[in-house]
C-alpha cells in the first residue's frame, strides 16, 4: 500500500505541477479565455487514463491462465521500462520543468486555441497513462485488489492539495530533491515489479525455470505473516524467489539504482542559457 502511495504521490505531484504551471501560464500571458479548453484536456486525459486502467483490470478475463499469465509479465516489464524511464527524465528535467512547459505553450497559442487542448492532455494524459499501468502491474505483483487501489487514491489526494499549495505559494519545494529520494525507492519497487513480471512469464510457459529456487525462506518469512505482507505490498519480495527472478532483481537494481544515483545526487547538470527563454504570445 506504502509503494502505490508513493506512486500516487509521485505521479500525482508531477501531474498537478504541469496542471499549475499551464493555468498559471494562461493566466499570466492573458490568455484566460481559453483556460475552459486547458481543462478539458485535462479532463479528456482522466477519462482516458481510467478506460485503460479497466481494460487492463477486465480486458484479460475471458483468457486462459497461462494466457492472463503471459499478458500480466508482459506489461509488468513494460510498466517497468515505463517508469525507469520517467524516474530518470524528471530527476533531470525537474528544475526545468516550468520553463519547458512554457515553451510548449507558446507554440500551443501560436499554433491555435485546440492546440492548448492537446497540450494539456498529452502532458496529463502521459502521466495518466503511465500511472495506471505501474500501478496495475504493482497491484498484480502484491495480489491484493483494494489496498493498492486505496494507497494510491491516498497519494493522488496529497498530491493535488501539495499541488494546489504551491500553485497558490503557500509550500515550497525543492523538486530536485522529491524526485530524486522518491526515485532511489522507486526503483526497488520497479526490480519487485519486474521480477513478479518474470515469475508470471514463468508461469505462463514462456520463460523456464519456474521451480528452480535460488531460496525459499518461507519456514522463516511465513507468507501469511505482517511482515511478509509488508515486504510484499512495498518491494513485492516473495519468501520462494527463482533462480531467474533474482537475476533479473539483481541486473536491475545494480545498473539502474548506480546511474540514477550518479546522475540524481552527483552529477551537476548546468543551468540553461537566460537567451534561451521564450517570449510569451497571444493567441
């Protein structure tokens, strides 16, 4: 529940700040005439979010359980492709965002007002999507149903009053450094995701190896014990782990969790060029 509330937030965050940065664009370059249209894409965006996420949660049931089984790992590893992907973007690009945005929005006015429409839905709608399927494969990973669903529900609320905040200057936060500490957890949530995507492709057939253990402490981690249900719900740890599962959590975690490390704490990425801001324009 831990993990999805950190997803929620996380996501949830990033996603209230591109909602914020864009009204308090429109606002600021007196474009306030068209902030109806900025909202419906953000609107357009969740409708399309919350189909996918039933698609994902029904679409599979009329199929046989290797075939559930196949489907299950296969999106676990691309949620997790997804969300290493944007753990490394926003840890970069977090202190750029503002100015980013703000440059998509002039070309959005210069382009046409339904350009502000598809903007504010691709820049939502990307969040959206990418949080539905992570926390999609981390609800399958931790086999519970409502309490991933609760955590992040709990995490998106948080996130839109932490949003709101700030959009209003009563919270200051120094985005560097959210992202960077939630992306370190991030990533051991994702190896959990992504060695319970390789145990269901072992299940469905498709990978081999689905007996053969590396450990099995079961005797001494009860899978029926709280602590068992912690480490499953945060991590998605199992007591019987394959040989497969904890080579793939290890040639995941070494890399990834080095390189973001590196790049998120030691790495001084330099600030952009004063010239390089845009001028602000009217549609």
């Amino acid at each position: 529940m831990f993990a999805n509330f950190l997803i929620g937030l996380r996501e949830g965050l990033e996603a209230s700040l591109v909602v914020g940065i864009l009204i308090a664009y429109l606002v600021k370059s007196n474009n306030r005439h068209l902030l109806p249209r900025a909202w419906m894409g953000v609107g357009i965006a969740v409708v399309i979010s919350l189909a996918f996420g039933a698609a994902l949660t029904f679409g599979p049931r009329g199929l046989t359980f290797e075939a559930q089984e196949a489907i299950g790992g296969t999106l676990s590893i691309l949620a997790v492709g997804l969300i290493t992907w944007m753990i490394f973007w926003m840890g970069k690009t977090a202190r750029f965002l503002k100015r980013d945005l703000e440059s998509k929005m002039d070309s959005a006015l210069a382009a046409g007002t339904w350009s502000v429409t598809i903007m504010a839905l691709l820049a939502v709608g990307r969040e959206g999507l990418e949080t539905t399927l992570f926390l999609w494969a981390g609800a399958q990973a931790s086999g519970e149903t409502w309490q991933p669903l609760v955590g992040a529900l709990l995490g998106l609320a948080v996130a839109i009053v932490l949003g709101y905040a700030i959009y209003r200057g009563a919270v200051k936060l120094n985005l560097k450094t959210f992202f960077s500490w939630t992306g370190v957890f991030l990533v051991l949530v994702a190896a959990g995701v992504l060695a319970y995507g390789v145990h269901d492709l072992q299940e469905s057939g498709v990978l081999p190896g689905l007996y053969n253990y590396a450990f099995d402490v079961s005797s001494t981690i009860a899978p029926t014990s709280w602590y068992a249900t912690v480490l499953k719900g945060v991590f998605n740890f199992t007591p019987a782990t394959t040989w497969l599962q904890a080579i793939v959590w290890t040639a995941y975690v070494v890399p990834v969790m080095y390189f973001f490390v590196r790049s998120a704490f030691f790495v001084r990425i330099p600030a952009k060029p004063q010239s390089a801001q845009p001028v602000a324009t009217a549609a």
